[in-house]
C-alpha cells in the first residue's frame, strides 16, 4: 500500500481511499461500523447486480469481520462527483442533465433481482405513531395530523410494500455518482447499498426529490420524467403521493431511538411541511 485517505461524508461506516501497488486505479476499503450484517448484504446486492447496474466491483471481503476488525470490503474505486457536489458548484444545464441521468439510471434499478437476503419493508405502524419519541419529537398534533393524512393515502401506500422490486433505501444526493460523458451526464455508481430492500421503486423516487424546493427546484421536473421514460411508473398524483411517502418514512426514522439528534428537527419540518400541503 502506498497511501491510505480517510474519506469525507460517510454518516456511519468508514471508507478509505486506498493506493496500492499492483493496482492501477484506487481502491476503497469500507468498514461496516454501523452494521455488521449489512456488509454480507450489501455485497450479495453488488454481486447480483454487476453487469446490470453502475455498481463498484468488489476486490476482496470479509463479511464476518477479522480479530479486532469489524466487516469489510474492498471495492474498486468509482470516479466522479456526487449530486450533492454538482449542486454546490454546477449550473442549472449541468444539474437538470445529472437529474435525468440519475432518474434513468433509478428505473433500471429493477432488472437486477433482490438477493434471497432481503426483505420487505414492513409496513407503518400503530407502534410507530404511538412511539414516545415521535411524539416528544414531532408534537402529539402534528403527528396527528400524519396519521391522518397517512389513513387517506393508505390504499396507494399499501401498494408500495405489496411490489417484490430491488429497493436502494437511500438513494440520494452523496450516493449517486456522476461522469460527464461526450453526451453529457451519466451515472457512474450507485453506492452503499447496505439499507436496501425489497418493495417499490417510488420508495427510491420518493426519496431522490425529498428535499426538492418548489421556489428554487433543482431535480425536478427532469428527475421523474426520465424516470418516467426510462420504464418507470409514476402515479398521476406522484407529488403529492411523494411527499406523503418521505413523511411516512420521516416518522419511522423519529421514533426510533438511535437517529442522530441533528436529523430531528430537519425530519420534523418535513412531515410539517407535507401535512399542510396534502
């Protein structure tokens, strides 16, 4: 090894830029500190989709870990820049292009079949909106108001967790990356899988705009409608439908004890924001 580089932006695990000789291209050593069980995911989801999807090759794992060492893998090392990056410092031709080449990429998402490993999302729950910690978080009226709002749409909802597609479970702005080609902008990985399940592809949609400002949009329209052309299919309500499927997701991540404390009041905005415009 000539060179190892903490690398910036990862919530739990740890990632290396590793430099060895013998090898070429850089190499990325991931550490499954939040997880451990997600390294064997993660790798069963890269392997079955290599081929099909913009995903890292793996180099060498150790899903069970060695010694002292948690779980890890060693990937090949995926060149480009993150949305969140070309956000930061591109213009509004460059991000509407990166929009539609991540939505296209999302739609082939589901010709790569889930592993055996994974498993359906389950459903939300009386628990989850009698949970404590939603209420002490969010507020007993806005929550509420999401029960509500989420009894309304439950027939859409109830769909989403009865479809058997290859789900992400956090496809957002750091973990699609992007290349300019002679075309203009591709998708050059989809990175950390290890959140993945299996149910609807308007999971993954849903989540990509959940940040999506109508006074200064930035992936939408260009998003969903690649998506759209891409083979993906969005119901006629879709913005609305999407915003009432990031509050339930929202709600889910406030009741659970472990979220970091500086994710509560952004999450709570969100299903805020949503209840009173749906």
């Amino acid at each position: 090894m000539t060179s190892c580089e903490l690398l910036a932006g990862g919530a739990s695990n740890l990632n290396y830029l590793l430099r060895c000789s013998g090898f070429e291209a850089p190499l990325v050593l991931r550490i499954y500190t939040r997880d451990p069980e997600g390294c064997a995911k993660e790798l069963a989801i890269l392997r079955a989709a290599r081929g099909i999807l913009p995903v890292p090759e793996v180099i060498h794992a150790s899903p069970k870990g060695e010694e002292d060492l948690a779980p890890y893998a060693v990937y090949g090392f995926v060149d480009g820049i993150t949305f969140q990056e070309l956000k930061s410092n591109g213009n509004p031709g460059d991000m509407a292009d990166a929009a539609c080449a991540i939505g296209s990429a999302l739609a082939r998402v589901r010709a790569a079949a889930p592993p055996q490993c994974l498993s359906p999302r389950p459903a939300i729950s009386d628990d989850c909106f009698n949970s404590p910690l939603l209420e002490q978080r969010l507020g007993g009226r806005e929550r509420d108001g999401l029960r509500e709002a989420v009894s309304r749409w439950w027939p859409q909802l109830h769909s989403l967790y009865e479809e058997r597609a290859l789900v992400h479970g956090d496809y957002n702005n750091r973990n699609t990356i992007l290349r300019q080609g002679e075309g203009g902008w591709v998708v050059s990985g989809i990175l950390d899988w290890e959140l993945a399940f299996v149910g609807s592809p308007l999971w993954d949609a849903a989540r990509f705009i959940c940040y999506e400002h109508d006074s200064r949009p930035c992936r939408e329209p260009h998003f969903s409608r690649a998506f759209s052309e891409a083979g993906g299919k969005l119901p006629e309500d879709w913005p609305a439908f999407a915003r009432i499927i990031n509050a339930v997701s929202a709600a889910e991540s406030l009741s659970r004890p472990d979220l970091a404390a500086h994710f509560v009041r952004e999450l709570s905005d969100l299903i805020a924001a949503a209840c009173v415009r749906l």
